[in-house]
C-alpha cells in the first residue's frame, strides 16, 4: 500500500485518500507510520546555511535513489548538516568551532 501512494516520486493526496476511506483505525495508524519509515528511509535532507552556491544536481548524484530535499538554516555558518534516515551528519564552522573550544575546556580545567 505504501508505495501505491506514490505518483511520479511523490505522495498522491487522492490515493492516500482512497486507502484511509478503506482502513479501520488500527491499520490507518500503520499506513501513517509505514508512509513516515518510507518517507524517511527514501529522502536525505540537507541543510544549508544559504542555498547559494549549493549543489543540488551532485546531491543528487551522491544519493541515486533518494529524494534530496534542502532546507536552509542561517545559523549553520558555512557549513551543512545531511540527514540520511537515522543518522547526522553536520560539517560546518559552528561545528568545528564547538569542537575546538571543548577540547580547549577539557586540557585546561
């Protein structure tokens, strides 16, 4: 069922209409869940701190079979963080800042 909701890549409103019209409470409760795994399994999320200049096409080229999806988020300075269904990545310079600054803290205290 999950993947009948899918028209061209995305969900299709009409369809997820017409299996919720068919399910009791219970199983609508499942399809919701199993759309959100799906969803999740299948797209990367990037954010950037400013869509200039980024790269959507090499994205894509990265994740072939994923739906690469970017969001902007200012205070990443410099940087992104990418998440791939349960994992984070974050490259940025708030990041590396952070890191550097613990480990200060930590030869120092």
């Amino acid at each position: 069922m999950v993947l009948g909701s899918y028209s061209d890549g995305e969900l299709d409103a009409k369809k997820i209409n017409t299996f919720a019209d068919h399910l009791t409470k219970k199983e609508l409760r499942l399809y919701i869940k199993a759309l959100k795994n799906w969803e999740k399994e299948n797209r990367i999320v990037v954010e950037v701190a400013s869509k200039e200049g980024f790269d959507l096409k090499g994205a894509q080229e990265l994740f072939p079979d994923k739906k690469v999806v970017v969001t902007v988020d200012p205070a990443l300075l410099l940087g992104m963080r990418l998440y791939n269904n349960d994992d984070i990545f974050e490259m940025s310079l708030k990041n590396t800042l952070e890191k550097v600054t613990e480990h200060i803290e930590e030869q120092y205290d």
